[in-house]
C-alpha cells in the first residue's frame, strides 16, 4: 500500500511540474511575441500655411499642428520627433494631456523645408513639396507611426499667389539605415518610422508664359517681316542683316530677363527651349540672307527670289509647330529632351528652309536675271 500512494504522489507531482512548465513556456511565448509587436502611435498633420515657396532657392515655408497618440508615459515624442528636410523650425507652443490611457502631444511648428524642385517644365511646372517627419530614438521594432487621416488635412483657407493647391497625403514609412551608429552590441542596421506629408502644387498663373516669352516672339515676328527686305540693293540688305543680329540680342535679353520670374538655376526649362530655338532660327535667317545675297551678286535673281518665297511660310510654321509640341509636353509633365528623337526630327523641320535652299542651288534649271527677262521680252512680243 505505502509503495502504491509514494508512486501516486511522484505522478501527482510530476504532472504538476509538467503543467508549471508548460503554463510557464506559454506564457513566455505569448509575452515575447507580445513584444515583438511595435506600440503604434496615431500621429496626424494640420497644415496652418504655406508661404516663401522658391523654386530657384529649392525651399518653402509652412505653419503646422503635429499631434502623438501614445500610451501614456512610454514615450517623449515631442522631444524625439525629428524633421529630416528642414533649413530651420521652431516650436512655437506645444502641450501634453491624458486622456485615459492615451498621452495627446501636440505641437505647432514653423519651419523651412528644402525641396527638390523640378522646374523644367517651368512656367507649368508642377511640384509636390515634402515634410519628412522621423522618429529619432525609438526604433521601428517598438514603435511604429500610423496616420491619422481623418484630421489630417490642409487648410482650405490657404491662398498662394500664383500657385494652386491639388491635393494633400499624409503616409507611414519605415526608414532603414545602412549603419547601427556605432552600436556596439551585434544586429542589423537600425530602422526608424517616419510620417511623409505630401502638398501638390501646380502653377495657376497663365500669364507668366506670356510675360516670359513675349520678348522672343515679337523678335521671330520681326525677323520673318526681314525677310520682305530685298538683298539685291546694299542698303537695304544691309538694313536686313543689321535688324536679324539685333533680334539675336532682343532673344538674349528676353531669356535672361524672364529669370527673374523664377531665380537663378541651371536647370533647362520650357522658357530656355524656346529661346533657344528662336535663336537657332535667326541664325538660320541670316545664313539664307547671305545665300540670297550671293545668287543675286552672281545674276539668279529668280533663285533668290524663289528661296525668299520658300523661306517665309516654311520658316513660320516650323517654328510655331515646335513651340506647339513644346508646349503641349510640358503642360502634360513630360519635359522632352533636346536630344530626344522627337526633338531631332522637329530640329531638321526648324533647317528645313536651309535644306529647301540648297535643293535650290542643285536645280540646273535655275534661272538667271538675264533669262528672266529675256522671257519676258519675248512675252511682250507675242502679245503685241
């Protein structure tokens, strides 16, 4: 019997232990994947104002509230919360309250950001300006931004000269650096969570386009009147040449007066292309002014006068066709290239008068001043 009730108890016992430790390896289990799970943080953005926006300085300003939905006392996010694209902010009042077991922090700042701005599609350029708002202490494994998108927003009041507002996003990231920081302990590189607001701009300001690029077209306008001017007396194709270098100087001065209108920058914009083609096309205009001049010298008056006749429409409607396509690219966000083919073919559309020329000059049937009037005599003649 003694035998009989020790080894109940040994079994007793030994289910007992058994049960201890698997309640004490579960509880372990649930508590690691417990912490393994990050704390997420509702974090929301109100954008106040937006002002100081210089595309040429690649910065803009803007007024904001930020708020934090904690667990109380576990962070200090006030403190740790870190702008990556910022020239400068301050935190002009801030203010922590519980509410239960939720820490509310909240803060309004004003800074200025940097930005990459791609104008070269300048003046319909389109932007979308970024405010990069990190974690800076706590790692990604403990703690994790989630927006809160329904009080995040724009205020609707914002009124920018110039500019159009679009749209607005507020998104989580998880940012991954390529280095521990000097951590001493063994394990990947560190990674933080972030916030990334999103503003959309588009400029509304269609007359900037004609203010930058009135100077260039009155320029091609005069230059195709020029072309009027006879080459066969000197003063006046002297007069001719004369009034195309100056609309050479007119395109300079209007490229680099309509900087003003966006600041120094060595990006190539929609303005830029233009001008440079309208420059291509004096240039071009002077070439076939010189040709002209030489068949008359030579006695093919008829030649110059037909590459006059040719040079005129062909000229005209190149040019207008390439600020078309131009035009068109840049309203839709798709700068084109020079180099691009496109451009290349629209670039031989632009020496096409040269080329007309030249086919001109191989024509064996091209008639001097002397056959001309020879013809003429002779149609007088059957005519009396």
């Amino acid at each position: 019997m003694s035998i009989m009730r020790m080894q109940k108890q040994f079994s007793m016992r030994f289910l007992l232990g058994a049960l201890s430790v698997t309640i004490g390896l579960s509880t372990f289990v649930g508590q690691s994947s417990y912490a393994a799970e990050p704390t997420k943080v509702k974090t929301g953005m109100y954008i106040m104002s937006l002002y100081n926006i210089d595309p040429g300085g690649g910065k803009y300003s803007a007024d904001m509230w930020l708020w934090f939905n904690s667990p109380s006392g576990k962070f200090k996010l006030l403190k740790s919360r870190e702008f990556l694209n910022t020239q400068g902010f301050k935190s002009l009042t801030s203010d922590i309250e519980i509410k239960g077991d939720v820490e509310w922090a909240s803060e309004k700042v004003k800074g200025t950001f940097l930005q990459d701005f791609d104008i070269s599609t300048f003046p319909f350029d389109r932007h979308d300006l970024k405010i990069v708002l990190e974690e800076s202490i706590t790692a990604s494994d403990e703690l994790m931004f989630e927006v809160d998108a329904q009080n995040s927003t724009i205020d609707p009041k914002i009124v920018l000269e110039g500019w159009q507002i679009t749209g607005f996003k507020l998104e989580p990231q998880t940012n991954k650096y390529l280095s521990k920081f000097g951590d001493p302990e063994p394990g990947s590189a560190t990674s933080y969570s972030r916030i990334v607001a999103t503003i959309s701009l588009k400029r509304a300001d269609n007359n900037i386009f004609i203010k930058t690029t009135m100077g260039l077209y009155i320029a091609i306008a005069i230059m195709l009147i020029a072309f009027f001017m006879r080459t066969d007396l000197d003063d006046v194709f002297s007069g001719r040449i004369g009034l195309m270098v100056g609309m050479v100087f007119a395109i300079v001065i209007s490229q680099q007066s309509s900087e003003t209108s966006i600041g120094k920058s060595i990006t190539m914009t929609l303005v830029d292309r233009l001008h440079m083609y309208g420059l291509a096309f004096v240039f071009v205009a002077i070439a076939l002014s010189l040709i002209s001049r030489r068949h008359n010298e030579r006695g093919y008056r008829y030649l110059a006068t037909r590459i006059e006749q040719i040079t005129i429409p062909i000229f005209g409607i190149s040019f207008v066709l390439i600020n078309y396509v131009l035009i068109v690219a840049a309203k839709a966000g798709e700068p084109m290239s020079p180099w691009n083919l496109k451009m290349m073919v629209l670039s031989l559309l632009a020496l096409s008068p040269l080329f007309a020329s030249l086919t001109l000059l191989l024509k064996p049937q091209a008639k001097t001043e002397v056959e001309v009037l020879s013809e003429e005599v002779v149609t007088l003649k059957k005519v009396v």
